[in-house]
C-alpha cells in the first residue's frame, strides 16, 4: 500500500511559499527557529496527551531534538521523538495555512520586499521557512501510539503542490529534511549550526542534540577533515528560560525568547518577569510588543500568553489569563497550582486563574505606567527636573555622579544613582510610551469599560491631543495642571478625524478664552469615555453636548448679555423651532459660538453625532 498522492497546495500556501522564497530571504537562518520551535511544540503536545495516557511514550520516554547534517548529500534534518503525524494531519497541516485572518493577511502584503518581511515575520510563516534555504523538503512522522505501518512521507519543492505516501517508521515523531539550494551550503557545518541554535533556541526546555566531530588527520598526504563521533551532544541550555533566575538571563536571550513566542522580528518595547509567591504561586513573564499584530482588532483573538503547569505546556492563548484589552501583551505564565489536565473550561471557573489573571493585569498597568514615568522623566530632564514618582520634583542628578542613590518615595525603592542618570537622561527608554500608545493606545481604552476596578490607573495611562497640543501626549493629569482658574471640567471634543475636531465650531467660543479642549479621534473613545465620568474628581464634559455651561469662566456680563440676546431673539427662535420641529427637539441662542451662524448639539445623556454616525454606518 505504497501509493503515493499528489495534491496541490491551498492557493494561500502556493502565494505564501513564493513570497517566504523572495521576502525573507535576507533573514534566512530563521528557519532553524521555525523548525525546532515545531519540534519543541511536538514533543509538548506529546507530553500533555501522555498525562493521561501513558503509553505514547512507548518505549522513548526522552523527549528530544536531534539536528544533523549531512555534507555529501547536502541535506540538513530536524528530528523529534515528540507527537507525530497522521497521514491526514499532514495533509492538513502541511499543506493548508489553518490561522484565522490568512486572507486578510495577504491581502496586506505590499510586494516592497522589507515591510513585507516585517509582515510575514509576524504571521509566522513557521514550517514553510523551511523553503528559504531549501528546494525540496521530505518529511516522515507517525503518531505517537499509531502502528508502525501507519508512517506518512510529506514530500515538496515548494511550489504548486505537494506528495504524501505511506511508509513504514519505527521511531514516533517527526524528521524533516531539508535539500539545500545551492545559497544555503554555509550551514552544512556544524559550527555554523550550532550558532544559529545558540542564537535562537537556546531557551527552548528540551534538549537539542548534534553529533559531535573530531579532526582526523589526512592519510598518504590527503587532507584532513573533520568527522563525525557518532556521540550525541546537547548544544542548548535546555532549561526553561521563564523558570531560570533574573540575573541568569540577559537582555539578548530575554529577546529572542521574546521573537520566538511572537514571531516578531523586532525586539519588545519592555518586559517583567517575576516569581510570585503568597496563597497562588506562578511565574509570570510578560512582553509588551513595539508593534501591533494585524489582527490586534479582531476581539475574538484571544491573548498572546501560553500557560504552562510546572514546566509542561498546556495551551497557547489561554484567554483567562489576560482580559482582553490587554490582548497585545505576550508572554508565559508557568503556574505550580493547576492541575495538569485542566481544560479551557476549568479555567474560567479557577480561583487561582483569577488570581493570575489580576495579579498579571496590575503587572501589565504597572509595565506602562514604568514606561510612562520614564518618558515624563526624559521630558523633564531636559528642563532640568525629574519626576521620582513622588509627584515632587526635585534636581535631576549629575549624569556622572555615582555615589549617591535615588530613593523612589512611592515605592521606597533604591534605585542607584548611576543608572537613575542613565534612566533620567532619557537613554533608549525615551519615546517607548509614544510609541506604546500609537500602537496600543486604543485598545488600552476598551479598559475603561471591560475592567472597573483598574479604570482609575488606565484614566491616567491615557493620552490625547489637544486644542493645544497636536500630538497624542495630553494626559488627564496635564489638563488638569493647566486648567483656568475657575474652570471645573475637563472639556473634550469627539469627531473622526483630528482636523474635523479642531475645526468644530463648538470649539470657537473655548478657543477664544484659551480653554484647552481634549481632541478625541478614536473610534472607541465615545464608547469608553461613557465609562468615565470623572478624572481624580474632575468631572469629563463633552462641548457637543447640551447647553455648555463654563460656569465661573463666563462673567456677569456674558451671561446678561446673552439672556438679553435671547430675549430679542425670542420671536425667531419661535418661528424655527415650528419649523424644525420633526427634526430638532429644541432650539436656542449660544454663546459658545463666535464665527459660525449656527451648530448642531446634542442633548444632554443623549447619544452623540459621532457615536449615532458609528451605529448607522454598523447599520443599526
Ligand atoms: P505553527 O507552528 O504556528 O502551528 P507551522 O507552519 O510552524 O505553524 O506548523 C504547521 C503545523 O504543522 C503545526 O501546527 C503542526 O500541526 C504541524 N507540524 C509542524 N511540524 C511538526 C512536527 N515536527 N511534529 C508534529 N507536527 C508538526
Ligand atoms: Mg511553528
């Protein structure tokens, strides 16, 4: 029964295949990554199924990664004692791209080779990476516990279609093997290999096995050469990288895990990575990502954080680990407390989840609100103060002073003086908050409304423009520094576009007594700000709605004036409120307005024209 099928490839695939060849050709090594990522996540799948079910291990119960290569025959293979194929697996697996959004993906794709990359990095192209170094790829697997003549070979040069046959395999699990174009040679080495894997795998937690090589001396004159032992060699650390000591891990590996979870090829904007001990004990490591994934929009995409249980991975995306305005964030959370087999439903219902879950969200503010201070305090030293958190500001430090300590008074810190200096002296953490909140910052607000008991710290994480500031970086906290005296809210405009709010002529009458105004121009700020009230006791006021009363900032005179006005006016406002009467529910003299005739407002608690615009173009 050795027949072999040929089918072709979803249309996705063929068009993904050619762009992975082309696009990422100048990053080609990460197909090693790809490929030992998968092998990784064979052998974690195999030990979750094997909780209950002992027997898959049949009898190699080391889970393993054996990379080799072989010279004469210009092939580089990836083996793994994990998981496995079927047949069928394969056929779907290998041969169809399953990810929600894969249109829509390419849909994006720009044919400018650089931003496509970036593109394509951060969809994971994983297994088909494959094709950037090779021609031709063969892969044999059998399912764990299937029988020994239930092998299948995968077999394809990347382009139309693809060939699958049975075989029969005696070892589970999965090799695949990679026939090297011509450009690739350079990795038929083991130095060149072992690099590579150092470089990206070092924190994968199972061993990544090479044969070792010895230098054999050349007989009658030949030249010698390097040859192989036949003695298996780890060539990672092999130990999980969340579960090793801070001081253990650097910046560079703390990034290429980072890379390796996200397929992101930039570095993240930040990290924290905390052992958490009290009644529920977990470690937590979490990435806030420079850029938004394409699909950030899509709600039902759940957040980017793997649950582990001691060790042993249990899912991908475990949504009630994160709420869901906080979906960008990625990481792994290795709990001690779960029970290995716990399902997604179980889950939900945990107490210990919910711990994790709060304890992860306050983790995550307090990243931000991090990258925020800095940011401030970057601003600030260049004016020559800093802000310790304090809310005073004292002198910053001589850059090379380095005797002395700064004292955090908020959390009673000590943070030494040295790095204080790099800190407050902007260094590469100036910007990260702008930046931050360009990528994230609207999804940040759908916090407002999804998590109550955090809305205070997200109110104060917020930036807007202004009718004074034309870039995103007003917070609540500023506005209020520099409100009028006698001014009691904190005025805000809604509109679609930064130039339409600008432009309003609602804002006509807070522009001529140098009132500063909030500009709102994301589509959710409607819907959030319906959740906020108040900032820090301030009342929110909205100039498009109801009759805006500037309260103590209009004087006497005003205010007599403009009841006379509406008095002579009577008569008029008489005749258009007859005539509008199926169209406004009422009609009145202003003063907020100082060129335009007239304006449209809406009533007070009504809904807003933006909001109304929204729901009528949804269709409702
Ligand atoms: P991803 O890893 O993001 O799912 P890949 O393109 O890397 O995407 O792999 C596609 C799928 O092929 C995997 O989800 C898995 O089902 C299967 N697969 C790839 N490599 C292996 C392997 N070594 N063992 C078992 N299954 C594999
Ligand atoms: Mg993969």
């Amino acid at each position: 029964n050795n027949s072999s099928t040929t089918l072709p490839f979803q249309a996705e695939v063929a068009q993904l295949l050619h762009l992975v060849t082309h696009a990422l050709y100048s990053n080609k090594e990460i197909f090693l990554r790809e490929l030992i990522s998968n092998a990784s996540d064979a052998c974690d799948k195999l030990r979750f199924e094997a909780i209950n079910n002992a027997a898959l291990y049949e009898d190699a119960p080391n889970l393993e990664v054996r990379v080799s290569f072989d010279k004469a025959a210009k092939t580089i293979t990836i083996a793994d004692n994990g998981i496995g194929l079927s047949k069928q697996e394969a056929i779907d697996n290998l041969g169809t791209i399953a990810k929600s959004g894969t249109k829509d993906f390419m849909s994006k794709l720009s044919g400018d080779q650089k931003t496509d990359a970036q593109l394509i990095g951060q969809f994971g192209v994983g297994f088909y990476s494959g094709f950037i170094v090779a021609d031709r790829i063969s892969v044999e697997s059998r399912r764990a516990g299937a029988p020994v003549n239930e092998g299948v070979r995968w077999a394809s040069t990347g382009t139309g279609d693809f060939e699958v046959a049975d075989i029969e395999r005696a070892q589970r699990g999965t090799s695949v093997t990679l026939h090297l174009r011509e450009e690739a040679e350079e990795y038929l080495n083991l130095w060149k290999l072992k690099s590579v894997i150092a470089k990206y795998s070092d924190h994968i937690s199972l061993p990544i096995l090479m044969e070792a090589e010895e230098w054999k001396e050349g007989e009658n004159d030949q030249p010698g050469d390097m040859v192989k032992t036949g003695e298996w060699e780890p060539v990672n650390k092999a130990s999980a990288l969340w579960a090793r000591a801070k001081k253990d891990v650097t910046k560079e590996e703390y990034e290429e895990f980072y890379k390796n979870i996200s397929h992101d090829f930039e570095a993240p904007l930040t990290w924290s990575h905390n052992r958490v001990e009290g009644s529920t004990e977990y470690t937590q490591l979490l990435y806030i990502p420079a850029k938004a994934p394409m699909d950030l929009w899509n709600r039902d995409k759940t957040a980017g954080v793997k649950l582990y249980v001691k060790r042993v991975f249990i899912m991908d995306d475990a949504e009630a680990l994160m709420p869901s305005y906080l979906r960008f964030v990625k990481g792994v959370i290795d709990s001690s407390d779960l029970p290995l087999n716990v399902s997604r439903e179980l889950l939900q219902e945990s107490r210990d989840v919910k711990a994790i879950r709060e304890g992860s969200t306050k983790r995550v503010l307090s990243m931000l609100e991090d990258l925020a201070k800095k940011e401030k305090s970057a601003v600030e030293n260049a004016a020559g103060k800093i802000d310790v958190g304090s809310g005073e500001s004292v002198p910053a430090p001589e850059p090379t002073e380095g005797v002395t300590d700064v004292v955090d008074k908020k959390t009673d810190a000590t943070v030494p003086a040295a790095e204080a200096a790099v800190e407050f002296a902007g260094g590469e953490d100036a910007g990260k908050y702008a930046k931050f909140y360009a990528e994230f910052g609207a999804v940040l607000k759908e916090g407002l409304g999804e998590d109550m008991a955090n809305s205070a710290r997200i109110a104060k994480l917020l930036r807007f423009a202004s009718s004074t500031s034309d870039t995103v970086s007003v917070s609540f906290a500023d506005y209020k520094a520099r409100m009028k005296d006698g001014q009691e809210a904190i005025y805000y405009i809604t509109a679609d576009t930064l130039a339409g709010a600008k432009n309003s002529p609602q804002l006509e009458v807070f522009k001529k007594k140098g009132i500063e105004v909030l500009l709102m121009t994301d589509r959710v700020d409607e819907w959030a700000l319906n959740y906020l009230h108040d900032f820090d006791g301030t009342p929110l006021q909205s100039v498009a709605k109801g009759a805006v009363d500037l309260g103590k900032l209009q004087d006497e005179d005003e205010k007599k004036a403009a009841e006379a006005t509406a008095e002579t006016f009577k008569p008029v406002l008489d005749k258009l409120k007859e005539a509008l009467k199926d169209k406004a529910s009422d009609v009145r003299v202003t003063t907020r307005l100082v060129d335009s005739p007239a304006c449209l407002v809406v009533q007070d608690g009504g809904m807003s024209t933006q909001l109304a615009r929204m729901l009528k173009q949804a269709g409702q």
